[in-house]
C-alpha cells in the first residue's frame, strides 16, 4: 500500500447497547477518505485484557464516561499520528502502542488506541475503494469466507443476574449452507424456547445483554436441556442440525483453590471437568468456552485433553486475545482455539498476530462481539476477511447485535 497521510482524528463519547459511554474515533486522510470506527465493551472481563479507559468521576454514569479517552485521541493521539505519513496498519499501531508505552494501554486507554486503529483501518479500505471485509483479508494475506454464527439462545451469569452460573448458551448450525438458513433455523430455535419459557416459567420474553432469553431456570443444566428441548420442539435434529454452544465463562464463579461454586454449591475442578464431559455428550455441545478459571493453566491441560475433538477447548479470559498468552496455551496443550476480541488486546495488528499464532497451532478460531456493542458493522467485515471459523455476536434480536448479522447477509448477498 502507498503512504498514507492521517490529516485529523476526531473521537466523540457515544453510547453502547448498556446505555454505557464508550468511543467512536472518525479518522480522515489527506485525499479526503474517512473512516469511522465505535468501540465495544465487556462485562465479564478478563484480568489480562487491556485497559479501558474510564473517567472515574462518581457524579457522570457512575465513574464509567470516556472523556479522557475522548481527550487523548482529539490532542496526544492526533498530533503524533498526523505529524508524519503512516506506512501501513502495522505502522500505526506500533506508533500507538509506543506512544501509550504501558504494556497494557493503561495510559491513552485502549478503547481510544483501538478507535483510532479501526477507523484508519476504515479509512484505508475506502482510499483503496475495497469493501472492509476485503481491506481487512489483503492486511491478513487471508482469503475471506463467511464465518458460522455461534447464535446466543439463553444467557445467565453476568450477562442476566446471575440466576444460574454458565453465563452463555449459543446455538450454531452446522448443516446450514447459507446465512439465511442459518437465521431462520434460529428463529424457530429462539421463539420456541421462548414459548417453553412462557409455558414452564410464566416469563414473558425478557432479554439479557446480548439479547439472549434469560428464564429463572434453576441450574445451569436445566439451561442446556432447554436449549435442547427447543431444538427438537423446532423439528430439528439436536446433534445434527443444531448444537450447542457453551460460554462457562468461569472466572466468574470460581471462589479459591481449586474450587467453584456452580449454581451455589461447591465443586473442585477435577469433578467440573468430569461434568462438562458429560455435558457435552448429553446436550451436543460442540464448543466449551472459558470453562475453568483464567489462570487455573495446569487445570485447562486436563480439560483439553479430556474433551479432546469432541468439542473445541475455547480460550476467552484465558487468552484475552495476548499473543503471549497464546502461545503459552500453545505450549501447554492448555487450549485449541481462540475467541478473538480485538478490544482485549487494544490494536488491529496485535490482534492479527493472534489470528496468525492460533492459525499456526492448527486452532480453530471464534470473532466475538462484546456484551456492551454500538451499532458499528466492522466485526462482521473482520471475522469474514480473517476467515474465522465461527463469529460470536449474541441473539437474533437488538439492533447492536443484527448491525453484524445484517452486514453478513449483506456479505452474503454480494458473493463473498
Ligand atoms: P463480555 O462477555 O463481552 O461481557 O466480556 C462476552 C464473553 O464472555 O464472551
Ligand atoms: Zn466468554
């Protein structure tokens, strides 16, 4: 790519699906192309993600405003990015990444960082009158393809007041040739579970933060076994035609030692491994996230190993999208596949090395939203374009998350 010339940033405090501050950066270069780019923002962190940077001023939406992040791009971030022309993506988060200097982006803030390596990642695409999803293959050196959703169906944990501890259970559709197939087949899926929510808990459709249906069930496996009665009640074959999906999310409910506490009641790891085991066969789950604490390392060993290729050993507060974390879990046998959040690591080109590490371990590899998104598209461009396997966006329902199913109908619709 030629040299491009950054002419002005401008970031302004918007709104997530939360009601949450967060950032949007519009990037314009000197031919007059601009980008724009939103950032999203999670609930049920990871540790080791990069830092979001937040006003904490008690008096403004509770601490969480995003003027100093706001601040950082329009003044430090403008003047050195625009003080010389940028090489490439990788050119100008490196400058970014120097400029923050902290190993975790505490001081600029990630979400201002990310901003702005979007929206010239935007801002690019159009210079070079390519569509996003295509920018974003030619940074990879990846030939793009339509990733499958991974489609939330319930949600308990942080995502719906903790009723029950598992925090996500997505359906995805493994026959499904097309995006449509696979949105109609989850139609079915979501409001028949939502009528057997009606019929065995007098709940009327009430949502969770990705838009997942959030009944009082009573134990996290009353969760899975709905999930699997509302298949078949849809007429389709559990296992075949639709499987599930699991974000344990398990940092979350994890007390000390090596214990747990799954829907109150204590559990060591070495029983909880044994459970998912049979949890996987019995409810056809083809994919356990996060189901153990992020930093139990030797514990994921076990775990990996015991499913083995019944279903994928998936990294999320594990990995938090850190190389370093990858490759560790690469090393270890700790993991066989990366959820990729490109807000966990702070910049485009950090998260491509991600993509890249995964990639060189055989992983397979999951795109995912955040609990907390915007209406901005861009993650639908960026599982297509790096070809992930699987994209995680949460339900059918809710503008912020169909900003992403409609951009891939849209993919779809034009031959990707
Ligand atoms: P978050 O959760 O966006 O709230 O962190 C999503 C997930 O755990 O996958
Ligand atoms: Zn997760």
């Amino acid at each position: 790519m030629t040299m491009k010339q950054i002419k002005s940033l401008h970031a302004i405090e918007i709104l997530d699906s939360r009601g949450r501050p967060t950032v949007m950066t519009r990037c314009e270069l000197s031919d007059g192309s601009i980008g724009k780019a939103s950032v999203p923002s999670g609930a049920s962190t990871g540790t080791s993600e990069a830092v979001e940077l937040r006003d904490g001023d008690p008096t403004r939406y509770g601490g969480l405003g995003c003027l100093q992040a706001v601040e950082n791009v329009n003044t430090i971030i403008q003047a050195a990015v625009t003080a010389q022309p940028i090489a490439d993506q990788q050119a100008l988060d490196d400058l970014l990444i120097a400029l923050d200097g902290t190993p975790n982006k505490g001081k600029l803030g990630a979400n201002a960082i990310l901003s702005v390596s979007l929206a010239f990642a935007r801002a690019c695409a159009v210079t070079e009158q390519v569509e996003l999803y295509q920018w974003f293959g030619q940074l990879a050196d990846v030939t793009p393809r339509l990733p499958k959703p991974m489609i939330n169906l319930f949600s308990g944990g942080k995502h719906a007041g903790q009723q029950v501890s598992i925090q996500d259970v997505q359906i995805a559709f493994p026959k499904a040739a097309t995006m449509n197939e696979t949105f109609a087949a989850m139609y079915s899926v979501y409001y028949t579970a939502a009528k057997q929510a009606q019929a065995q808990h007098g709940v009327r459709l009430l949502t969770a933060d990705e838009g997942g249906l959030a009944p009082p069930f009573t134990s996290s496996e009353e969760m899975l076994a709905a999930a699997v009665a509302a298949i078949e009640a849809a007429g389709m074959v559990a296992g075949e035609d639709a499987c599930l999906t699991v974000d344990a999310a398990a940092t979350h409910f994890y007390q000390s030692g090596q214990d747990y506490a799954l829907d109150g009641n204590t559990i060591s790891a070495t029983d909880l491994i044994a459970l998912y085991a049979e949890w996987v066969g019995r409810y056809h789950i083809i994919s356990l996230e996060d189901g153990l604490f992020e930093d139990a390392w030797a514990e994921w060993q076990t775990l990996a190993a015991r499913l083995g290729t019944a279903a994928m050993t998936l990294g999320d507060d594990l990995l938090c999208t850190n190389p370093q974390r990858i490759q560790k879990a690469i090393d270890t046998g700790a993991a066989n596949s990366l959820l990729l959040k490109v807000n966990q690591i702070g910049t485009l080109s950090e998260a491509l090395h991600a993509l890249k590490l995964a990639r060189s371990a055989g992983w397979q590899v999951v795109v995912s939203a955040r609990s907390g998104e915007t209406e901005d598209n861009w993650l639908a461009d960026l599982a297509t374009g790096w070809a992930a396997d699987y994209i995680k966006v949460g339900s059918i329902t809710q503008s912020e998350r169909l900003a992403k199913y409609n951009r891939l109908l849209e993919l779809e619709a034009l031959s990707v």
